[in-house]
C-alpha cells in the first residue's frame, strides 16, 4: 500500500436517493450492509416495490441487524415488506457504494443480493412505519433500465443471465 492511499480523505463521491452525485465527508460515514430478496414467479416477473422518496423501484430487503447473518436479514425483511415467507438461496451479486439517505445521513452501503423463493404467506403493503418502500408488486425486468431502480441493476442483469 502506498503511503498515500492510507491517509483518509476529508470527502468522498457518493449518490443520492435520485442517483444525482453527493460529496459525502468522510467523518460521517457509517457502515450499513443490507440484504436483498430477488424473487421471481413463474412468469419470469420479480418481486419490486415503490420507493416513495424517489419514484424509483426497489428489491425487498433492508439494513441487516448487529445479531442476525445477512440471510436471515433476507427473511425478516421480506416478511416485513411483503407478508411472504421465502427461504433463502445463493447470493447472486454483492456490491458497495456511498450512499446520503434523504435525512443526510453518510452511508458506506454493502448490499447482497440472493435469489429467494416464496414458502408461504399473502402478498401484503409493508408493516413498518414511514417505510419508504411500499406496494409490492410484479413487474416485467425485461424492460427496465438502470434508472428506474434505487439499487441493484448488476444484481438484475446477473439474475436475468441465470434465469435464460
């Protein structure tokens, strides 16, 4: 490692909820890994909800907690957002970014993106709060592009390679 690439600089490029660039500082990044559900039914649709900040889609899923492993993060997130039970299968993609949430606050985001597959349950609006992601639905990926999702387009094309 070059003496250089050691010293931490005061900002860093990130985006926002809208994709538009964010100089973020560096002091006020918090770590936050998530998890996310890609779950698609027989007529080859996935699984997507609305984000109410942005107009955007996106995968059901969320911030993983201190005491459960990213797969069970899956679950309960699912769950949460969905009213569906699914069990858990490979990760299909992971990535990071710098991320400013609406309230500003500095996110180093680590996301995974497993396939999952629907056990149980009734499909149903989110049970949290001033959720921002709301509405589950199907929707054709076929003619989505990068900016009509929050996150998650490498995950997408990986998943849709699988699928074909």
């Amino acid at each position: 490692m070059s003496e250089s690439s050691s010293i931490q600089p005061k900002t860093v490029n990130g985006v926002n909820l809208d994709h538009s660039p964010a100089e973020m500082e560096t002091d006020k990044l918090v770590w936050r890994p998530s998890a996310y559900a890609m779950i698609f039914n027989d007529k080859g649709e996935i699984l997507l909800l609305d984000n109410t900040y942005n107009k955007k889609l996106d995968y059901p899923g969320g911030g993983i907690e201190l005491w459960e492993t990213s797969m069970e993060a899956v679950k309960r997130e699912v769950w949460e957002e969905t009213g569906l039970n699914v069990t858990v299968g490979g990760l299909i993609h992971a990535d990071d970014a710098f991320f400013m949430t609406p309230s500003k606050k500095h996110w180093h985001t680590i996301k995974f993106y497993y396939r999952a597959t629907i056990v149980d349950g009734d499909l149903r609006n989110t049970i949290i709060e001033h959720e921002a992601s709301v509405n589950p639905h199907w929707v054709d990926p076929r003619p989505l592009t990068k900016s009509d999702l929050t996150s998650g387009w490498d995950a997408l094309q990986v998943a849709l390679k699988m699928n074909s």
